[in-house]
C-alpha cells in the first residue's frame, strides 16, 4: 500500500470516528442537547427571530406615529398653556401619551425577550461560523424611553 492509500484510510477512518462520537454524544446527552442539534430547532429559532424582528419594527412605527400625533397635537395648542386647554383636549392628549407609553413599553418587552435570546449561550457560533441566514438577527435592540 503506498503512503497515499493509507494516509486516505487512516484520515477516513479519523473522521468516521469524530462522526460516531459526536452523533454518540447527541444521543446519550442530556435532553438539551439532542434537541440542539436538530434542524428543527435551527429553523424553530430562525423563524422566531424573523418574527419578533417584524413586530419589533412594527411596535416601533406605531411608537414613531404615536410620537409625531402627541407632537402634532401639542403644536395645535402651542400658544396655550395647559391649564387653558379645554378639558377634552387636554383628556386626548393625556390618552395619545398613555397608548405611546404603551407601545414604549411593549417595545421594550419584545427588545428585552429578542436580546435576551439572541446572547443565550446555545446560539453563541464560533466566529464565523454562523449560518449567513441568522446573521441580520443576531443583533441587539435598544430600549426606548
């Protein structure tokens, strides 16, 4: 046999062995890990990624919207103070700040959950390495106020 031949068996056999012992490890492992390493599971987190990035881009035009109406409404009365406002204008503005505190709020939950998972340790890649698809979701939100 030349060296060729048997550098190639041993390389082959190397690899098959790596291969029985990873998949051994998946499938003595704890529960966890078998559900890890599963395409399921890439795709669970791809698609929940994909879809808390939409509501939060959602939530965040709704904040934008909310922000320029309370703007637009505080303008309408610019040369009143407050106290001189009629009663239901001063009720209308006080329900635009009440639904923006809202949707601030529950921007910040949906921040707070896709952070919180994206630096959860089983979605830590080495450099590199991960897949190109989950690379604009591997991000982090700021929080508003």
């Amino acid at each position: 046999m030349s060296n060729g031949k048997t550098y190639a068996y041993v390389f082959a056999g190397t690899v098959g062995l790596a291969g029985l012992v990873a998949g051994a490890h998946v499938c003595s492992g704890s529960r966890k890990t078998a559900e890890i390493a599963t395409p399921d599971y890439l795709l669970d987190n791809y698609r929940w990624f994909k879809e808390q990035e939409a509501a939060l881009g959602q939530v965040n035009s709704q904040i934008g919207s909310m922000r320029e109406e309370v703007t637009d409404y505080k303008h309408d009365f610019k040369d009143l103070p407050r106290s001189e406002w009629p009663f239901d204008a001063r009720e209308e503005l006080a329900r635009k700040e009440s639904v923006l505190r809202g949707y601030v709020s529950q921007y910040n939950l949906l921040a707070k959950d896709y952070n919180a998972r994206s630096s959860d340790v089983t979605r830590h890649f080495a450099k590199g390495s991960e897949p190109q698809e989950l690379k604009p979701y591997l991000k982090e939100y700021k929080l508003q106020e």
